[in-house]
C-alpha cells in the first residue's frame, strides 16, 4: 500500500513538472529500463530523458541526478548533444520493491521521472505430491503437495494436471493463490483405472512443473476403521487368541478383496502396546490367530486395514481377550525383614515379593502361599493373601520358609526364602537419591569392604502412607553402587529410600535418605514465637513444618529482622534446634521479624512480627544488690562468731561428743534410776564428759573360760546388750535411755541384779561396738585393758578393750587407788553394795 502511494506521487510530481499543451499533459523527463520484474539480486540499468521543452530545463545548463527510493544513485552521462541523457547501472538490486527516480539538480532538486523495480525469485517446483481417494459417499480423490520453503514474494497460481489413460481425458483444475490442495469430484476418476497426476505453478519471472505420480484410485484409498467382532480362545492351545473381524458398512462391498492386515496386543496391566504383526493376503471376515502369547493373560486387540500401498486405516477399537491358563512357572523376587520378640521367643516377619522376569503368573486370579514346608500344607501354613506382602510370626528355631503362587490351574514350585536375622555390620556409609524425572529416582551408595556380601536390596516407601502394602524394593548385584528405581512417585511427596546389605548369614544396617521426585516452596511457614528476652538478646522459636506441607527437603531456616532505621540482618538457624538468638539489639527500639523456610526448588516467607527491647528495670537492680549485700554481711558475721566465739561450745553443737573412757566421772548414780545426767553449763570442772548410761546383765550360770573366749572375741555387735535384762523396760524403776544418747558398755553379773550377790562375784565388761568415735581425739587415752575387783581386793585381769600382753599387775597396790583410778569399779561396787 505505501509503495502504491509512491508511485501515484512520483508521478504527480512528474506531471506537475512536465509541460502543458493543448491535448495532455507531458511529463518532462522518461525513465526507461529493460523490465521492472527482475530477479532478486540481478543487475539494472535504467535511462533517463529530459524534454527540451521541459519548463524546468529551459534556458540554463541541465545536471540529472538517480535516486533509488531515498539514496542517491551515481550516474554517468549519455553523449548526445543536448546533454539532457542520462544512465544509471545498479549492480545488485537487493530490493523486493523500490522506485528508480530521475531529478533535475535545482534548489530543492526536481523529479522529472520514475519507474518502480519489483524482484523475487521464479517458482520452485512443487514437492511430495500425493493423492488419497474417500471410499466413503460420495467417492472423492483429494491431491495435495508442499509449495516449498522459499518465499518467491511474487503471488505464485498452481495448476493440478489429471490425465486418465484408458480414455486419455485429462483435465486442469486452476487453484487460487496459496492454495495447496485440490479434490477431485467422482465423475472425473475410475477406481481402477491407472491415472497420471501432476502440479504446475506459475508467477511474474516464471513457471514450474513437479514429478508426475501414476495411481490407481482405489489403492490410493484410506478406508474406515475396520471393526473387531470378538476375541476368543482357541480350544486347546494355550497361548493363543482368535479375532474375527469385518470392514465398515461403506467399504463392505469389497469382502471379496484381499487385504493387507496388522494386529498389534497389549496385556491389559500396562499402558505401551506391542509391535504391530502383520497379516498379509486376508479377507474380511476371516478369523486370524494369534499365538506365542502368555497364558491366562487378558490381552487387547486392535487392528487395521489397507489395500495394496494404500494408507493404512485408523486403527479400530479394543477388545480383550483372555488365553488358557496353566500352572504358574518361574520363581518370585523376596524380600523379609525378621524381628526377634524377646517376650513370645519368636520371630516376627514381613515378607514382600514380587515377581522376577521368569515368573508367569499364567492366570487372572492368583494368590500366594506362604508355608514352613516345602510341600504347602494346613499345618504349615502360615500366610495365604492375594497382595504382594505378608506379616506373621514364625517360631524361633525356623530357619526357612517357602513361597508359592496358585491360580486355577495349579501352583507354582515353590520359592525357598532363607531367614536372616539383623547383624551389626555396616556395608554402606552414604547414600543419596537425585530425581531423574516425575517418574523415576537415581540412588547411589558408597560401600565398604565387607567379606561374605552377597547383594544389596534397595527399599522405598511412601512416609505419608503407613500401609506396608505400599513398601516396594529391588535388588542391586554386590558389585553395584547405583539403581535406578521406578514407580509411580507424587510430586511433592516425601518418599523413604533405604539401602540393605545381605550377607551370607544375615541383613547388615542399613542406611536411609528421603526424597522426593519433584519439589518446591513448603506450603506454610510456622509462626515466630518469643521465648526469652534478655538485655540486649532475644530468643525466637518456631514449630516444626508438618510433613505433608514441606513440599521438599528444608535446608534453610532464615530469619530476618530490622529496625526502624531499615537496617537488615540475616540469622541462619540450626535445621534440628528451630531457634536463634538475636544478639546487641538496639534497647527501645522497635523490630520486626519473618521466618524464611527454604527448599531446593523455592522459598516462602512467614508472617511478620513486631518487638520491642524495653530497658532494665532499675528497681530490680537496687533490690537486687541489697539483696547481695545484706547476704554477704551476713556471712562475715557468721565467720567471725565463729571465729573468736567459744569453739569447744561450738564444737559440741555440731559434733556430738562421745564419752571418753580415760576422762569420765559419774555426777549422779542411784539404784532406782539409770537416766542420762546433763552437762552442767555453770561447772568448774574443765569439759567434763558424762556417760550416757549404763545397762547391766545378770547370767545365771558362770562363764567358763570357753564362754569368757566367745564373749571377748564375738564380732557381733553388742551396742544394744544395755537395754536388756536389767535395763530393760520391764524391770521395775527403768526409765529408759535418751534417743541420743551412746552406750558406753555392758556390765555382765553372774547373778540376778535383785539377788543377792554371790561369794565369788563374777563381772565382764563388754564394749559398745558403735561406730562414733569414743575420743576427742585422735589420741587414745583410754587404758588398753581393764581389771575386775575380787572381793577380797584381789585384781583380775579381764581384757575387753585391748591387749593384755606383757601387763603384770603391781603387788602391793593399794585397793583405794585403784578405785580411784577406774571410776566404772567404784560404780560397780556402788551397785553391789546397795544390793546388799
């Protein structure tokens, strides 16, 4: 459209310039060339003519100047003797269109003349002509081919040729620009006479023919879908399946021609169909036998049609069918984890199979046995189901057990599965799973050196699915460190992949990764919560993200805060913990805070939240340094009491002090009381030490030597001999012992303590076994061996508390200062006297 309206002001101003007489007007200048149509990127020479009556000319020196559209073109002049001649030679013309102008050099510059040069390229020949005839009412045959790439930036007119050689009629048939297809009505073909095509097309720089082609109409037919009638078994042979079939309703006349057929199968599990198998040379409705099929399998059928090198038919609709089934063969893929129970002392079992590239079900409905004996048995039974996986309980001296597959047909040899209880050795020390695509997962391992590894078997499972019928696993050769594991995998759905090692002699630990197919951004974000605040710090907390809602593996927890001067930080958080700890927090300043959860394939923010750092409270720090200071007087009064206080006084507060038999008096002693004496505070006496009491034992009978030897050397404890007999509460006029106080020993009569006392009075001292210590110190001042009193003042050496070696008594003492040398005598003799 603008290169028209060019032109028309090109030559308007030509012809405003040119020289008016009485019948038209003449433009001034003419602009001849050899053709305006020229090929894309030829040569051009153009000339130019001036009037000699042009207006523009008269009178003065003529200069002629080219443009082409907007760019000046140099020239070269034409020798003539007006000089108003001049030519112009483009070499290449690279313009699809452009106007060629010729101007007179004024001020401004005049255009005189013009032309417009178009250029393309001449037609290619047309390709991939081809032609299919409509056996449907009415019959057509419909040509079509491909113009060809090349933009010829011409308007190219094709032709479609028909020449039928019976009759030699033939026919043109002329398209409309663009048009690349053409049909041929009924009344200008025959079925089966032979027919020569071809395509012409033709523009501005020239015309071109494609290849002729030589059909017959009806083996250049596509026919209808054709129709399956039934799928069925052939009687006894296994493996194989019957279709008959039929062509539709508008071909049926042609039952009588012979066909070429393809049939193609599918079993009715997966979802890809086999290759095609063809039939040649067959009729409609004429059975056709397919066999080398699995038995007692349902399969799909399809077929579809042609005839001769005609194109092949759509293919028609599925039917199914199912072959003869037989006995399973081959033998099934196992998989059992063992458990001991320590209570029921048995073996608690899951037992997942699948089966091997052998196996052949051979039948629809097909269960599975699970049995202690080879031979499968009621009694040894001990799993039938029709899944994949088996939980029970096994006894603990089983060392195998046997699976076996049963359809109608029979059962399967069975399959020996060994039991491997769990061993401690490792054989894996890393692993990862990388997705491939929606559909399957790359898991590789690193292994160790382990002797007796046999395989390895790698185990996955849905973890939002706690249904172990769900569990699926392959096994992986020892020498593999990779598996590619396929199945049907939900985006954004975590999956738990774990890697056995199997021994010889049981399951090595295994090592466990999740993973997921496809990930991205988690669904939520948990909430901010403030745990601690403290000075400058601050602590924030948040929940674990539900397993469902992570979409991915999380592997960064961010949390980003700022204050009201805009300066952002960023806290990475430990993945486990889910916490961090602001630090150096600006105190009245008020922040905000977002969580930001991330995952390989995305990130998403939580909501914001707002605190504030309020300062310390300085009340709190006045009640606590009184606090600390009246604390810390208080210690040092109590140092120093103690220190410069009475400390024997002190002393006895704490530790309690035990009568000491070197330096013990007896302030108080009657016969009708044996009550502990207190220590009188007000006493001259320097640290005087009291008994706590006394307890006195009457023996009817006279000790031996024998028992004398039993008494000193008995390692039993006799702490308690001071409450018995004559200190026991039974006895009239005892009153008993104080809780606290410690026995100092046992005074041991020959007689009743009521009876009179005999000639020979018989005393043994037994010493308190108690365990506090006796002294006031470490030093003992206690004499070593005491000695009973005769009555006619004789000494008896009776050693009770120590050893009585090399101890001679004195001759000659006097009995008075023995007494007042041992205090517990004097008492005794007390006792004795008020007996009396």
């Amino acid at each position: 459209m603008i290169s028209t309206w060019v032109s028309v002001i090109v030559m308007l101003v030509a012809f405003v310039n040119g020289v008016r007489n009485e019948d038209d007007i003449q433009p001034c200048a003419k602009v001849q060339t050899p053709s305006s149509v020229v090929p894309l990127g030829s040569p051009v020479t153009a000339t130019c003519v001036i009037r000699d009556d042009c207006p523009l000319v008269i009178g003065q020196a003529v200069h002629i100047e080219w443009r082409l559209g907007d760019r000046f073109l140099p020239s070269s002049p034409v020798a003539t003797e007006s000089g108003r001649v001049s030519k112009v030679v483009i070499p290449s013309f690279n313009y699809t269109r452009a106007f060629l102008t010729c101007c007179v050099q004024a001020s401004p510059s005049q255009i005189v003349g013009g032309v417009e040069i178009r250029a393309g390229y001449p037609p290619p020949a047309p390709q991939n002509l081809s032609c299919q005839t409509n056996l449907t009412t009415p019959n057509t045959l419909t040509c079509k081919w491909d113009p060809g790439e090349q933009d010829t930036y011409f308007l190219t007119k094709y032709t479609l040729h028909t020449q039928i050689w019976d009759s030699n009629e033939s026919h043109a048939y002329n398209l409309p620009p663009g048009v690349h297809r053409y049909t041929v009505p009924r009344s200008d073909f025959v079925l089966f006479s032979d027919m020569d095509i071809y395509v012409k097309a033709v523009n501005e720089l020239g015309e071109a023919t494609s290849a002729h082609i030589t059909l017959e109409p009806v083996s250049a037919a596509k026919f209808d879908q054709p129709k399956i009638l039934k799928v069925e078994v052939v009687p006894r042979r296994y493996g194989c399946l019957r279709l008959s079939w039929c062509l539709s309703q508008h071909q049926a006349w042609m039952h009588n021609f012979h066909l070429s057929l393809e049939v193609r199968l599918k079993t009715a599990d997966r979802s890809q169909w086999s290759e095609p198998i063809l039939v040649v040379r067959t009729r409609p409705k004429r059975s056709v036998d397919q066999c080398r099929l699995l038995h007692g399998t349902q399969y799909l059928a399809q077929i579809r049609v042609r005839y001769q090198q005609s194109p092949w038919s759509e293919w028609s609709s599925s039917q199914s069918g199912v072959t003869l089934e037989s006995a399973p063969t081959g033998r099934l893929d196992s998989w059992m984890k063992v458990s001991w129970d320590h209570m029921r002392k048995q073996l608690n079992t899951h037992l997942l199979w699948k089966p091997s590239k052998q196996f052949r079900s051979n039948g629809q409905n097909v269960s599975y046995i699970v049995s202690l004996q080879k031979v499968p048995s009621e009694r040894g039974r001990v799993c039938s189901t029709t899944g994949n996986s088996c939980a029970f309980q096994l006894p603990g001296r089983a060392r195998k057990v046997y699976l076996s597959a049963v359809n109608a047909a029979g059962k399967s040899p069975p399959t020996e599965v060994r039991i491997y209880l769990p061993k401690a050795p490792a054989a894996i020390s890393e692993i990862t799973a990388i997705p491939r695509d929606d559909t399957s997962l790359l898991v590789q391992w690193k292994s160790l050196i382990s002797p007796g590894l046999t395989d390895y078997v790698v185990e996955w499972r849905p973890l939002l699915k706690t249904d172990r019928s769900f569990i699926q696993f392959e096994i992986a050769d020892r020498n593999q460190s990779s598996l590619t594991i396929t199945g049907s995998f939900e985006p954004y759905k975590p999956y738990g992949i774990s890697v056995y090692p199997r021994f010889k002699d049981g399951i090595g630990l295994p090592q466990t990764v999740n993973a997921y197919s496809r990930q991205k951004a988690p669904s939520v974000v948990p909430k901010i919560r403030i745990k601690n605040t403290w000075k400058s710090h601050i602590e924030l907390t948040w929940d674990e993200i539900p397993l469902d809602q992570r979409n991915g593996i999380i592997q960064s927890y961010k949390v980003i805060y700022w204050d009201k001067k805009g300066l952002i930080n960023v806290v990475n958080a430990d993945l486990e913990e889910r916490r961090v700890i602001l630090k150096d927090l600006n105190i009245l300043s008020l922040y905000e805070a977002f969580l930001m959860v991330s995952t390989p394939s995305g990130s998403r923010n939580g909501s914001t939240i707002h605190f504030e750092m309020e300062p310390f409270d300085a009340v709190a720090i006045v009640m606590i340094v009184t606090a600390s200071g009246v604390g810390f007087s208080l210690l040092i009064i109590f140092i120093v009491m103690t220190c410069f206080s009475n400390q024997k006084r002190l002393k006895g507060r704490f530790w309690p002090a035990v009568p000491d038999p070197a330096n013990s008096s007896i302030k108080r002693w009657s016969s009708d009381s044996s009550r502990d004496t207190q220590t009188s505070l007000d006493t001259d006496e320097p640290n005087p030490i009291y008994l706590s009491h006394l307890s006195f034992l009457d023996l009817t009978m006279k000790l031996n030597k024998k028992d004398d030897d039993m008494w000193s050397n008995s390692g039993e404890d006799t702490s308690d001999l001071g409450d018995s007999i004559c200190g026991s509460p039974f006895i009239p006029g005892y009153s008993g012992s104080n809780s606290d106080s410690v026995p100092y020993a046992t005074v041991i009569f020959s007689g009743a303590c009521t009876n009179p006392p005999p000639k020979e009075p018989h005393h043994v001292y037994l010493r308190s076994e108690s365990t506090q210590p006796l002294l006031e110190t470490e030093e003992s001042f206690s004499p070593k061996c005491y000695q009973n009193m005769a009555a006619d003042g004789m000494t008896t050496e009776q050693c009770f508390f120590g050893s009585c070696h090399n101890i001679e008594p004195e001759e000659g003492t006097d009995s008075v200062i023995l007494w007042d040398d041992f205090p517990f005598l004097r008492a005794l003799a007390m006792n004795e006297t008020q007996n009396d």
